[in-house]
C-alpha cells in the first residue's frame, strides 16, 4: 500500500498557494489605483505620508465613469 499524504504539508502547500493569490490581487488592486489616479494621500504620524489603496467598489466606480466618458465621446 502507498504511504498517505502528510495532511501537515497538503495544508501548507494550500496555504502558500492562497497567500501567493491574496498576494497577486493586492499587487493589482495597487497597480490599479495608481493607474485610475485613485491614490489617497494623509497625513500620518510623525509627519510620515500615508498611502491609502483603493477598495474594490471605488475602482470599479472608476472603471465605469470611464466607460461611460467614452461611449459618449
């Protein structure tokens, strides 16, 4: 009989492959936010600027104002 699967590394392999994805999405929500000018600027502590992502709603807000723009164009 085959030796079983460590369920130990199936998990962590599980893991990893989620935290690359997680990891793959963040890189695009940020890409994206640059891209569409959606960049939030404030002011943090100790006079250090805080950069603030775009949520998911508000990019795909942008998207559509967008597309609007050029179907009327």
């Amino acid at each position: 009989m085959p030796p079983e699967p460590d369920p130990t590394a199936a998990i962590a392999a599980l893991r990893a492959e989620r935290d690359a994805a997680r990891q793959e999405l963040a890189d695009l929500r940020a890409w994206l936010t640059v891209k569409l000018g959606l960049l939030h600027r404030a002011p943090g502590p100790q006079g250090i600027t805080v950069l603030s992502v775009a949520t998911d709603r508000e990019i795909i807000t942008k998207i559509e104002e967008l597309m609007k723009g050029e179907a009327q164009a």
